[in-house]
C-alpha cells in the first residue's frame, strides 16, 4: 500500500480547518501534518481536536512562525524528512476550497505508475461560481500561457491541491517562502523531467477572506513571484522537456 502523507499549510483557519479534516479520506492517509504558520487563532485545537473533543488520529501539527505559505510547506517537509518520510506527499490548503476527498484521485496516476507528480487542475474540474477570484483566474491563465510560451509544456493551472513522490520531491530542492511554492514546484518539475499530470478537480469558495488573491498587495507580490520563478526556470525547463 502507497504511504501517503498530507500536508496542510494553515494560517488563522480555526472554521475551515475542521471542515478539511473531516473531509480527508482517512483510510487512504498514513499521515497528516498541518503547519502552523503563525496563527493568532484557535487553528492549533481545530487540528487537533474533533468537534467532541477526542483527539484527531494521524493529525501532527508543526509551528512555523516564519510567515508565508512555502515557509509553512517546507517546514511540514522538514517533519516528515526528520520523522518517516512517505512514499506520496499531497498538498493542499486548509481553507476548505478544495475537496479533500478527491484526494484518491489525485494520487492515481502516481499509484498506477502513470505519473511523478499530479496538480489539480480547477479549470479542467469543477469551480464553484465565484471561487476563482478574477485576479486569480486572470493571473492563473498569464502564468500557465507563459509557461507554454516559454517551455512548451502545457499547464492548465498552479493549484494547490496536488501529489508528487517523495523521492521525486526531494530532488527538486524546494526553497520558496511564500507566495512562489506552487509555481517553483512545476517549473522545477519539467526541468528535472518528472512525469507530469494533470486530473480535474472541483474548487469552491474558500471559508474566510484569502491572505493573497484577497487583497490588492497579495496579488501583487504573488504575481511578481510567480513571474521571477518561470523566468529563473525557464530555460531548465526547456531542457527537462528535451530529455
């Protein structure tokens, strides 16, 4: 059986994160690590606690209180590296936009040996009226085109939610803080000739007001970053593509 382990970069989600852990297909699941980034809520007893107050089985909670969403991510990496490192890792937000219990069908294609690395895809799924801000969609739709442009090879999204082998992971060195980790991840992921791909996936709208799409300034930077990660990559990418 594939060792799956799920990680969950939180920030003041104490309402969203009990809907994205009772959501998750346990019984497919040896591990899940929710990052703590710094939260000024409940988010810690949301994690670890259920509804009735019994501990939440599997469920370990990690504090990184450098702020961003790649420092939460790296810092969940580091548990599992330093702990039991898994066969799988899936990514995927605790704002209960995405739906957890496709987890299954994320990790397919790599259960089959079909893939080393699967994203998401909300545009190719099911998006909820209103769950893709028009920032996010406009920006979403730039980034992927410039990859194409660029690279040639086809994204259709930088979703979060998504899976890729542990050893696969590891050798693409992953270093971004914040707003940059999802794109870093695919770029890096075609230059170093990983089996990409993409299933559809349904996104809705997020509980709670998003720390970046949310706001002119999270936009903003996140679009920077993006940008700089698929022009650093570029041409890595490129040759990852040929090999």
């Amino acid at each position: 059986m594939t060792r799956v382990a799920v990680v969950i970069p939180v920030f003041n989600e104490e309402r969203s994160l009990p809907l994205v852990l009772d959501a998750l297909p346990m019984e497919s699941i040896e591990r899940v690590v929710v990052c703590d980034n710094g939260s000024t809520d409940r988010s810690f007893e949301a994690a670890t606690r259920t509804s009735a107050g019994a501990p939440r089985e599997k469920v370990e909670v990690v504090h990184e209180p450098r702020k961003g969403y790649g420092s939460a991510c790296l810092a969940g990496l580091a548990h599992l590296r330093a702990t039991s490192p898994p066969d799988v890792v899936v990514f995927l937000d605790g704002d209960f936009s995405d739906h957890p219990e496709e987890l299954p069908l994320v990790v397919a294609p790599i259960e089959k040996g079909e893939a080393d690395f699967v994203v998401g895809s909300r545009t190719l799924g099911n998006a909820e009226r209103g769950a893709l801000l028009p920032q996010a969609r406009v920006g979403n739709a730039i980034a992927t085109r410039l990859i194409r442009v660029l690279t040639g090879f086809v994204y259709t999204d930088l979703g979060p939610f998504r899976a890729i082998r542990w050893e696969a992971l590891e050798r693409l060195g992953m270093a971004d803080h914040d707003f940059g980790w999802t794109c870093e991840m695919q770029m890096k992921a075609i230059g170093a000739g990983l089996r990409i791909v993409e299933v559809p996936v349904s996104y809705r709208r997020r509980v709670g007001v998003s720390k970046i799409a949310g706001t002119v300034t999270g936009t903003i930077r996140a679009g920077f970053k993006i940008l700089l990660w698929v022009f650093r990559h570029a041409g890595a990418a490129r040759m990852g593509k040929r090999t």
